[in-house]
C-alpha cells in the first residue's frame, strides 16, 4: 500500500522546530479517509537531519501502542523530504498549559509525573533513551493524559550491558551534567534528571538552574544565559519551589543527583515508584489509564477544525538529497499494521461478495 503527499490535504499550520515543520492533515481515501493527523515535515538536506528523522521513524515503529508515547501511522519519503504521520494529540502541550496557569498545583503534577514514569519506563525497558524531554513534548490527549512526542533526539541503547553514547545533544535547560561533560558517557539516567527539571518547572514555573540575580532597573533578573546554565548545572544546588512539599523537594533532589550512578532511578524504576512523593497513588490505575486526571483539554471538534477547510494540497520543499544521504532513507516507507489489515479485510469482503 504505497502512501505519498497527494493522500493528505493540509488543514493548517501546527509549528516549527529547527529540523522540521508540522501541519495539520486530513486523509484522503482509505479505509481512515477524513482522519485527522499530525504531519511532521522535514526537508533533505544533511546528513544531520536525515540521522535524526531516521532514528524517529524507527523508534516510532518500535514502540508503537507503548502507554503514553505517540503513534506514527505512516511514514514516506519524496526527492526533497520525508514525511512522519502520527496522532493529532488536541489538548495542547505542557507548556502551553504552564504558560497560561504559571505553575500547576502538586496534585496534578504528581498525576502527570506518574504517567510520565510509565512512559519513560517503556521506553528504557526496550533501549530506548530519549534524551529531549521537556514540557513542549509532552502533549495532552483529549482525555486529558500526557503523550511523550519528538523522538529525533532518541537513541537505542544495550542498556543492560550498560552501553552508553556520547553525544552532546538536547535542550541546554533540561540537559544532565553527563550530558554537558559528554566524554563520560551518558544512559537512561538523563531522562531522570529531566524529569526533575519538568517536575520542577511543573511546580513552580522555574527550572531548577533558573535564579534570580542582580536587579536591573530595580527589578529581580533571571539570568539564562548558557555559561550559567552549564556552570549551575556542572556545580550548582537546585532551587525548588517554597510551596513544594518535603516529598516533593526530595523527590526533585534525587532526580536532579549529578551523579547518574547515584541518581534515583539508577537502581530501576521501582525506586521511583515507591518515593513518597507517590505516596497512595495506584499505579495499576495509571497504566490502565483509570487514574483521575487533572483536567480534561477544551478541544475543537473534527468539523470546528475542518469547517473551512478545503483541500489544498501539500506543498514539496525545494530543497533535495544529495545522493550520499538517500542511504539513510532506504526502507523508510511505513503504513501502521491495523490500517492494512484493516485495507485487507475490505478487500477479502469484497471478493467474498463477488463470488
């Protein structure tokens, strides 16, 4: 079942990152005909961008129907780009909602981190690292639940030989000291660390490294300028929000351990689930999705998103390959397994009519 750019019509403009722009996209025929997706572009080019949508692409097949992460349902490729189709998660992103509330109440962070726990837990468990977690990748479902997107950053990793990479990548904010000082090498635990930053910023709408220094024009400043990030980050000690609780602020302090080997999480999981901070939480409730969530999204319906939609097709990039780079694109077709059996199934149905 080949796929390509004339089987979607754009419905709008999501966002943009430095590799890649995400639209809106409707179906066209199909057994899903009118489903509405998330279309991630990313434009040919460079050997960096075509490693890091590659890994995406295989990650994305690996995991799919993992709890809390995204599904891909289609991937293809042109002369000038390669297209990911994934869910269309409505509810917005974490930081859009901190944005608009300023910091969540400890309740509902609580309530997020667990699901986040889970998601990460999957990951880890096949050699998944993901290794850019923040709070514009983690969107919210309709339903209310978090959904852990954008795995260009992800990297498979033998984690239980304890094999380790050595890339200096992420977002500097949320980035580990394992990260910063690359030559040691880095493994599942910078994902804890990042979760504390989340946790942290969930919290009290600060990163943990974020502090107030001199005034300017009488006013308190942040300073985030990157030398005092690494130097905070390297060296520093966190700062947590006053109202945070003393299990939550442990919590916070043992994600945020600069050394991995003694970070919480380095034994397994399970030394997470059981901090207090999780004190009287059902985990089998989380994983079963029957967990009280913090609020359910506001979300338009297919026909408000839709209502003046027309079919504009998509539009290809100017940009192409060169030729030392198609390597990374070589089977990079995709069509999720329950849209063809699903297109299969029709067409057993139809010769079973015609006889």
């Amino acid at each position: 079942m080949a796929v390509g750019l004339k089987d979607f019509s754009m419905v709008k403009y999501l966002a943009s990152g430095s590799f890649a722009r995400v639209f809106l996209v409707r179906k066209v025929g199909g057994r899903d005909d009118g489903t509405l997706y998330a279309m991630k572009r990313v434009p040919k080019g460079s050997s960096r961008k075509a490693k890091r949508v590659r890994m995406e692409r295989d990650v994305l097949d690996y995991i799919r129907y993992f709890p809390y992460v995204t599904n891909m349902h289609y991937a293809f490729g042109t002369e000038a780009a390669v297209y990911l189709v994934t869910d269309f998660v409505r509810g917005g992103d974490l930081s859009r909602l901190l944005h608009e509330r300023k910091f969540l109440e400890e309740r509902d962070v609580r309530m997020y981190v667990a699901e986040l726990v889970l998601a990460l837990t999957g990951l880890h468990r096949v050699g998944i690292v993901h290794r850019d977690l923040k709070e514009r990748n983690i969107l919210l479902d309709s339903n209310g639940h978090v959904v852990v997107a954008d795995f260009g950053f992800s990297k498979f990793l033998n984690l239980s030989e304890k094999e380790k990479t050595y890339s200096f990548c992420g977002t500097l904010e949320y980035m580990a000291p394992e990260v910063i000082n690359h030559t040691l090498g880095m493994d599942q635990a910078v994902d804890w660390w990042a979760l504390g930053v989340v946790t942290c910023k969930l919290l009290g709408g600060l990163s943990p490294f974020c502090v107030e220094t001199e005034t300017t024009l009488g006013k308190p400043s942040l300073s985030k300028s990157p030398p005092f990030y690494l130097r905070r980050i390297l060296h520093g000690q966190p700062t947590f929000p006053p109202a945070a609780s003393l299990e939550a602020r442990d919590f916070m302090q043992a994600l945020l351990t600069k050394d991995p080997e003694k970070r919480l999480g380095s034994r397994g999981v399970d030394e997470i689930k059981a901090h207090p901070f999780f004190r009287g939480l059902s985990w089998d409730e989380v994983m079963a999705k029957t967990n009280r969530v913090p609020l359910i999204p506001e979300v338009l319906s297919d026909q408000e998103l839709t209502e003046s939609h027309k079919r504009v097709p998509l539009k290809e990039c100017d940009v192409t390959a060169p030729p030392e780079d198609n390597i990374f694109y070589e089977g990079f077709t995709y069509v999720a397994a329950s849209i063809l059996l699903s297109e299969i199934t029709d067409e057993e149905d139809l010769s079973m009519t015609s006889d």
